[in-house]
C-alpha cells in the first residue's frame, strides 16, 4: 500500500513489455521453387478433398466438415 506522500520512482509507470512476435508479422520470402511445390501440393490437396465422398456428403446435409460422420460413428459405438 503506498503511503499518501510517497513520492513515485522517476521511471513509474513501467514501460510496456514490447509486443510478442507473431508468425503473421514475419515474412519469409519464398524462392519461385518452393512456391511452386507449394502451390502444386495445394492443388493437389484441394481435389482430393473435393472427390472425397465424405466432404461431398457433409456438403450435401450441411455439414461443416467431414467430422461429423466420425463423431456420428463414435456415438453409435458408445450406445448414445
């Protein structure tokens, strides 16, 4: 508790801690190579995902992911 005439430290109030790096605040520049894989294991990864039945189906009852039919599975085999 500080006393009614106390008199403050000349560096009161501390300064802020400075703010934590994110990953989105750092850049790392891709060569044209690396981009290139990447975008290619993207693309490659979105048709699978799109020719999968499952996705299809959860598209089609308005599901968000695919998940709900494992969650759906799990309650069946847990009696629920």
């Amino acid at each position: 508790m500080c006393r009614p005439n106390a008199r403050q430290p000349s560096n009161w109030p501390p300064p802020l801690p400075p703010a934590p790096l994110t990953l989105s605040a750092i850049r790392y520049p891709l060569s044209a190579s690396a981009h290139a894989q990447t975008l290619q294991k993207l693309r490659r990864w979105l048709a699978e995902h799109a020719a999968d039945p499952y996705v299809k189906r959860a598209h089609d009852e308005g599901w968000r992911s695919r998940a709900a039919f494992k969650l759906e599975e799990i309650q069946k085999s847990d009696g629920c």
